[in-house]
C-alpha cells in the first residue's frame, strides 16, 4: 500500500460512491441548499482539463418558465429520436429520460466559446475540450450522491435551439441539461437495465493487452 493512500473508510467511501452514483430521472422536488449547490460547482471546477483550458461554463436555471422552455426543448427531441429508433420507438417513449419538472435545480453545462487558440492537447484531438467538460460533471455527479443528491444527464436536445434560448455567443455549444436535487431513492442499477433497455458489459470485454481485441 502506498504511503499516500487514503485510509480504508476514505477509500471504500470513493468507491461507494462510484458504484451508487446513478442517473436519476425522478425527483423528490425540494431544493438545494446555496452551500451545498457551492460545493457542488466546486467540485465540478476542480476538475483536469486538457491544458488547464478550464472549458466548463454553467447557467444555474432559476426562471421556472425558463426551465419550462428547456422542458419543451427536450421533449422535441425525444420525438425526434424515437422516430429515428424505428421499431424500438415504442419502448423509447415509454422510458423516462428527463426529470426536469420534478427536480430542485437545473443546470446546463456548455463548452465555452473562443476554444479555438487552445491547441495544448487539443491540435489532433480537439475534443477533448469536451472530455475535460465531462470531467466536470462528473465531478458534480460524484458529490451529489455523496451528499445524498441526484443527479440526471439530459442530452435530448438540438444544441443551438438551447444555445439560442440560454443567449450564448457564437462558438459555445451546451452539452448537458443536468437535473439535481433530492430524490426518494436512489435506482439500485442502471435505469436503462432496470428498464430492459440495456445490458451493462463486463470489464473483461473492454479490456485488450498489447494490440486491440488480444487478451
Ligand atoms: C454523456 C451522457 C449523456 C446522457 N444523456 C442522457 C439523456 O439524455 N437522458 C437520459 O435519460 N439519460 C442520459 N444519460 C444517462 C445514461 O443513460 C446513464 O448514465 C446510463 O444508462 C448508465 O446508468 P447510470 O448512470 O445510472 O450508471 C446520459 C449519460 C451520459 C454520460
């Protein structure tokens, strides 16, 4: 054991909470406290980025008829996207993917505009201003389950319909509506696995040695 680990109660707390972070898509209603809500966007800001270009930009949604405009923007891609499913549309739209109504804050997660002049890590794989977004937020997602929170991606949308709406300037892009607050309780697995949607892959499977697919 390296001398700079956590002891056993912190570690097996990071691991808890990996394994129980879940997307959730039903809320409890009720609201965040501005400290924890603090600590959360601290988290998330905390996280690496690609040549610390810090790309992560988010809009606390706190007009209710905002967030119903958002609502209506989701729910116009949810069509969109069961249309496109073709015999799985049915099963689609009987699933929940947005708990934007029911939940006590909402937050849209966007990369930020100008990225361009940030070619550190970024001049063969420009996404990864993405990937540092996405580290963002799971940072967010992480201490929200610690601190007893939910937590639901919501990707369901055209983003320059939502770049429009939230007033970005040319260049910023959303990428997640992200749903927070109290839940009754947390899915014990995977919506989408619970749902028959999905099955979650072994490790085993994703996991090569020396050249792609050699075990
Ligand atoms: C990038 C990203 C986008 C997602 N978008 C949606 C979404 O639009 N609607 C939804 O219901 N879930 C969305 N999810 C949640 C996934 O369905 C979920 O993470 C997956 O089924 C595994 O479940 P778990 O997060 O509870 O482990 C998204 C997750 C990620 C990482």
């Amino acid at each position: 054991m390296s001398e700079h680990a956590y002891s056993d109660a912190e570690r097996a707390a990071i691991y808890r909470v990996i394994g129980e972070r879940r997307d959730m898509r039903h809320f409890a209603g009720g609201d965040i406290a501005p400290e924890v809500l603090g600590r959360l966007l601290a988290a998330a800001h905390q996280a690496p980025s690609v040549g610390l270009m810090q790309p992560w930009r988010f809009i606390r949604i706190s007009q209710r008829e905002l967030r119903g405009r958002i609502q209506a923007l989701v729910e116009q891609e949810r069509v969109r996207t069961a249309e496109a499913l073709g015999e799985r549309s049915d099963d689609f739209m009987k699933l929940k993917v947005e708990g934007i109504s029911d939940c006590a804050e909402v937050l849209v997660a966007a990369l930020m505009d100008n990225r361009e002049p940030h070619i550190f890590g970024r001049r063969t794989l420009p996404e990864m201003d993405l990937a540092s977004l996405a580290c963002a937020i799971q940072n967010l997602w992480l201490a929200a389950r610690a601190e007893g929170l939910g937590m639901g991606w919501v990707s369901l949308f055209e983003p320059q319909a939502l770049a429009d709406l939230l007033g970005m300037p040319a260049g910023a892009k959303p990428v997640a509506v992200l749903c927070l607050g109290p839940v009754t309780e947390f899915y014990p697995a995977p919506m989408l696995v619970l749902e028959n949607w999905a099955e979650q892959r072994p490790l085993s499977e994703m996991l090569y040695e020396n050249h792609w697919g050699e075990r």
